[in-house]
C-alpha cells in the first residue's frame, strides 16, 4: 500500500500559468503529469480522440490524458520510491523514451493541467493530499504561454493562436471546475510562499 503519510501536492491550473516552475523548484520530486498524455498513434485504436471546433485534436480535453498512468505513477512514488515517466514530445504527440523520478524524502509535488481529475480518487486512498489551482490573470497566462510555445516550436503558429485564443475564453470556466472540485486558489506569488514555508519545514 502506498506510504499515505508522504505528502502528495497538486498543482493545477491552465498551460502558462507557471505551474512546472513551481513543482520544479519546491518539488522532491517534481512530477510532470502532463508526460501522461496519450500518443497520437493511439487516435482510433479504442476511441477517437475529441476534436476541437476548428477540426484539431482537442489536447486541453481530459481524454487525451491518461489518468491511470499518472495515478499509478504517484503510487510508484509512495509505495517504491521512483517511477518511470514519458518524455512527450508535444511537437509529434508522441513518446521519446522514459526516465526515472525519485522521491527524496517529498513532498511530491505533481502538476498538470487536468489534475481536477485526479484529487478525489487520491483522498479515497486515504493520502496526504494538497490541492492548489495557479489563479493568474486570463491575459497574462495567455501572453506567457504563447511566447513559451512559440519559443519550443510546440505547435504551428496558427494552431498556437487558435488554441491560446480557445483557452482564454475558457479560462474563467477552468478556474470554477478547479473550484468545484476542492482545489484552493492562489495566485503565484501565494503558492511559491506556501510552498517555500513548507519545503523548509521539512525534515532533512
């Protein structure tokens, strides 16, 4: 059984909104579930993937991710102590190997952008779960996450726009499924002070 007395945080919100600084800096370890998401090799072998309005593959819909691996990822953690997480390519929507995360003592901190999908059945479990959504301004994560993009080459430029204009009209609606779903928001500057505090609380 998994070591429910290891914290488990998560980290969720929007693409920009700064959520892997965030786990990357505080995190022991830092665990990326958006590495979860499904290949694009696997578009119409169970299901077909959901199609945005403009006809692309819909990656900002919770089908396209594959919530058992990343639940089954944090079990690795609590229970062995490491875990094997895909390097995704969100250039070619594929897998380009794994690598290994070893938890250091935690907490472990996981972020992703569909992590509202994941808080009830961890709590079922009975773990130290801590659930925060990054409440940054609408326009301020668009302007980060499209210079970001832009900059990784993740997508072709007009995908780029018609996804980030789609996500900024979606922003207020993904704020209140975060809500709803027990996740407590703060914006940046709150989370990296909480999460300093509590990275130096604990044992060494």
């Amino acid at each position: 059984m998994p070591n429910s007395s290891t914290p488990v945080i998560l980290i969720g919100g929007p693409s920009g909104s700064g959520k892997s600084y965030l786990a990357s800096r505080f995190g022991r370890p830092h665990l990326p579930l958006d590495e979860f998401y499904r290949q694009i090799s696997e578009d119409g072998e169970s299901f077909a993937f959901p199609r945005t309005a403009y006809g692309e593959i819909d990656w900002d819909h919770s089908a396209t991710w594959n919530k058992e691996a990343a639940l089954q990822a944090i079990d690795d953690l609590l229970e062995h102590g490491t875990t094997m997480v895909p390097n995704y390519s969100i250039a070619t929507s594929s897998y380009d190997g794994h690598r290994e995360i070893t938890c250091i003592g935690g907490p472990i901190v996981a972020e992703g952008i569909f992590l509202y999908e994941i808080l009830e059945p961890l709590r079922a479990k009975g773990l130290n779960v801590q659930a925060y959504y990054v409440d940054e301004p609408a326009l301020v994560t668009a302007l980060r996450r499209f210079v970001r993009d832009v900059a990784q080459r993740r997508k072709p430029i007009l995908f780029l726009i018609k996804r980030g204009y789609a996500l900024f009209q979606a922003h207020g609606a993904d704020r209140e499924k975060y809500r709803q779903r027990q996740f407590i928001l703060k914006s940046k500057p709150e989370l990296k002070k909480l999460l300093a505090g509590l990275h130096t609380s604990a044992p060494n």
